[in-house]
C-alpha cells in the first residue's frame, strides 16, 4: 500500500464517510446540501453506496462536504 500523505480522505471508507455525514447532518439537511434522490427519496446508507459507487459526480460532492465539515 503506497502512503498518501496529501490525500485526506486516505484510510476512509464511503460508508464510514456517509455514515458519518448522515450523523451529522440527517438524511433531510443532507439531501438539502446535496440534491440527489438517494438522500431525498426514501434514503438509505446501501441505496445511496449503490448510487455513488457508480456516479463519480455524486461521490465528488459528498466527499467534498466531508471534508469542509471535518475542516479539510
């Protein structure tokens, strides 16, 4: 495993970042921030890594909150 000092996010999973975004903020003021239907129709943590995983744009924006949260 190659070191990545400069990568914030470095050791983090999707689901822990998600996990803890969805503690933060609730699914309601998340799908207010970010407007995907995952988090605003009927939303769940398996539904929403689903829709990222596959959605580079949507995964950017979620990551990005993240870090502006975290003070990144």
């Amino acid at each position: 495993m190659i070191p990545q000092p400069n990568n914030p996010l470095h050791g983090k999973t999707l689901e822990t970042i998600l996990t803890e975004l969805v503690t933060q903020y609730g699914w309601d003021e998340l799908g207010e921030r970010i407007k995907i239907n995952c988090f605003i129709s009927n939303p769940s943590i398996k539904s929403s890594l689903t829709f990222l995983r596959k959605t580079p744009w949507a995964r950017q924006q979620v990551e990005e909150l993240y870090m502006k949260g975290q003070g990144m």
